[in-house]
C-alpha cells in the first residue's frame, strides 16, 4: 500500500474534504500492524509518505483510544475558531 497524508502546518485545502492531520509517529502507530517498507516525511510540503505490506497474519487493532490532530478550520468543525 501507498499512502500519503498532510501533517500540521500544511493549509486547509477543503477539496474534496479536509479532516486530519497525520504525523510520523501517528503512521507508525496507525500501521504497526504492518510491515512497514518505508515512512519518511514528505519533503515539499508537511506530509508523510508510507509504504507498507498487510502481512498474511494480519489482525486488526483497537486504535479508539489514539488522539488525532483534528483540522479545526474546516466548516463545521467541533472546534471553533
């Protein structure tokens, strides 16, 4: 799999949605059910790029608990400004 995603400090883009953003250590713990190939930070813009492998042996985890950098500028976020 090929994932990339934007981290804090990266604008609000709003197209098609902008919901989250995602750090080096958000993409380990989110695919530490993975083999994880290569997780490096997106060197134009604040970012990380991901490629990893669901293994044969692949069980999902509970991940309710991990706390995500919730992008409060888009339209009706739970945060307001």
């Amino acid at each position: 799999m090929f994932l990339t995603t934007r981290s804090k400090g990266f604008g609000f883009h709003g197209y098609p949605f902008d919901f989250w953003r995602y750090e080096m250590t958000d993409m380990e713990v989110l695919f530490s059910n993975f083999s994880i190939e290569a997780l490096i930070p997106d060197r134009c813009d604040p970012g990380v790029l991901l490629k990893g492998r669901k293994p044969e042996q692949f069980k999902e985890r509970d991940l309710s608990a991990l706390a995500i950098f919730d992008d409060d500028r888009r339209p009706g976020s739970r945060h307001p400004q």
